[in-house]
C-alpha cells in the first residue's frame, strides 16, 4: 500500500493537501490524510456532542477526485490562525454552510461544497 508521511511544522496542512493532489495527479483513487495533534484543543468541545479524550485528537478525511468539496489555495500572509487549519476544515464542515475559509500562516484555502 503506496503511503507517505509529511511533517512541514505550520506548513503541514497545505503539504499534505498537495501531497493528496499529486497522488490523485498520478491515478490514486483516493487519498487518506489525517491530521493529529497532542492536546485536544477547546473547541472540539463546541464542535461534537461528546468531551474529546485527553491527551489528543485526530482528524482524517478521505480524498478522491469528483467530490462534493473543492478547494482553492492562494499564497498570502495571513495572522496565525486561532484553530489549528484541520480542525477549522472540521469547523466549516460541521457549520453546513456552502463556502468557508481555512487560514495557515502563509497560505488561504477557500472551500467550497460541489
């Protein structure tokens, strides 16, 4: 099974949605990405009906090509970001709305639903 592993520091949202992309470009039929850190951050408590467990939290998502999202990176400077960018894409996607912004230090993805 084809696998990689990237850890680009506040950079590893964006590479490892570029990594997806070129798996994709190269005839993956779908891409896993999952997004881990150490400590649960607040908001998942406003995010889910349930405590998140101590000590750490996950998000994964399944990318394949003719989805219903799509995003849109741009290169800009943006002020760090009070979430972490995989728990503002969770955000958004609970939230139902048809478009949303997910901001990293250097880079803006505008999603939106298909």
């Amino acid at each position: 099974v084809p696998h990689s592993s990237v850890a680009a520091g506040e950079e590893t949202f964006s590479a490892a949605l570029f990594e997806a992309a070129a798996a994709l470009g190269t005839g993956a039929g779908s891409v896993l990405a999952v997004f881990y850190e150490n400590d649960p951050p607040p908001v998942l408590g406003r995010c889910f009906l349930i405590s998140p467990p101590p000590g750490h939290w996950a998000v994964a998502l399944m990318i394949s090509p003719g989805g219903e999202l799509c995003a849109e990176p741009s290169a800009a400077a943006w002020a760090a970001a009070s979430q972490e960018p995989a728990l503002q894409l969770l955000s958004g996607l609970a939230s139902g709305v048809q478009g949303f912004e997910v901001r990293e230090p250097r880079r803006l993805w505008r999603w939106s639903r298909t």
